[in-house]
C-alpha cells in the first residue's frame, strides 16, 4: 500500500521508484511501453537532452498495482 498526501499531484520518477520499490530502470522502460507518466525532456549546457519521467497520483497507483517490485 503506498500512502500519499492529499495535496500532491505529481511524482518524479525518483519518488515513485521510492514509493513502489521498482528500480529506475524497470520503472522507465515500463512506463515508455506501456504509456504511463509523461517524459519532461530539459535541455542542458551541452545541449545534449535529459529526460525525467513524472506521473500523476491516479499513475503512481496504476504502477504500484501492475508493476512488480525489484528483487535486485
């Protein structure tokens, strides 16, 4: 059961793989296959892109369900 507070909204990819127990890695290659979260691409000095995924509450839940946890 992972347990948030009312007033929040949106979850980075860090606090959802702290929350579910996936790793990042398993956790963006699930989301990007099965559309879930939206990926934030910023670009950088290098201009070379970085993507973070963020997900809502209603997708945090939907991950803690279907996504099994790590055992690594």
């Amino acid at each position: 059961m992972v347990t948030i507070r009312s007033g929040q909204k949106q979850f980075t990819e860090d606090e959802v793989s702290r929350l579910t127990g996936i790793c990042l890695d398993h956790l963006r290659s699930w989301a990007q296959s099965k559309h879930v979260g939206s990926l934030i691409r910023a670009a950088e000095a290098a201009s070379a892109e970085a993507g973070k995924w963020l997900f809502s509450d209603s997708e945090l839940m939907i991950v803690n369900v279907l996504c099994p946890r790590c055992e690594h």
